[in-house]
C-alpha cells in the first residue's frame, strides 16, 4: 500500500446478537472482514469494533448505540469512503441503517463475502498472533 493510493472503507457486519457467543462471533467476523480489506490495499474502519469496547459505548443501550453508530458515519463521511458490507452472516438492521445511510450520500456500496470457511482461517490467524491471549 503506497501514499496516496489508499482507498477508505467503512464495513458493515453484523453486530449484536441474541446471545454472548453471538456477539463474539460477530466481532471474530468483523475482524476478519477487516483484515480482508487490508489485504486489498484499502483502510478499512468499523465503527462497532471501536465504539462498542467495554468503558466507551454500551451496544445494549439504544441511546449509546445510535451515537456510536451517527459517531461512526459522520467520521467515515468526512473521509470519503465507500461502503462495503459482508454478507456471509446476513444482513442485520444496524447493517441495513448503514447501507440507507451510504445511498443517501451517494457513496458506492459493493457487497462482499469471505466464505464458509472464514471461521477456521480466522482461527489459524488469531492462533499465531502475537497478542492472542490479551483478546
């Protein structure tokens, strides 16, 4: 990736879940789309992994949720980015307010998957990073 030659992404991928296990898988994926993104030479940014860490903004709380959500459109607007949303998991209603919000600027919008075996690819990542047991 040159200077200059930097292309800006905001992913959407689900979220929330019915459950604890969900919502981790939900993170797993959305970090494995956003290493995906990487490899393709773009900077990707996903306002619900940064937003949503314990002691900033509380998910469950609907206030918190939707200001991190407008927090997160509002800095990704100002970069120019596109819009790219994973669908391996489906669409969730946060994703579908982000795709509203990204054809309302007129930004593009290009769907994307990782495959069925994103999990067990992700898996031998996460085993090799080098800080694995902090996450």
């Amino acid at each position: 990736m040159g200077l200059g030659e930097q292309v800006f992404v905001d992913i959407e991928t689900p979220y929330s879940g019915a459950s604890d296990n969900e919502v981790r898988r939900n993170i797993r994926y959305a970090r494995a789309c956003m290493r995906d993104c990487i490899k393709k030479d773009e900077v990707p940014f996903a306002s619900h992994l940064l937003y949503t860490q314990p002691g900033i903004l509380d998910d469950n709380n609907p206030h918190e949720r939707e200001t991190g959500i407008l927090a997160g459109k509002l800095l990704i607007t100002k970069l120019e980015a596109r819009t790219v949303v994973y669908t391996d998991l489906g669409i969730s209603k946060g994703m579908r307010q982000g795709i509203q919000m990204a054809e309302e600027l007129g930004r593009k919008i290009e769907y994307r998957t990782l495959g069925d075996d994103w999990e067990s690819k992700m898996s031998e990542i996460e085993a090799q990073h080098s800080h694995n047991s902090v996450w």
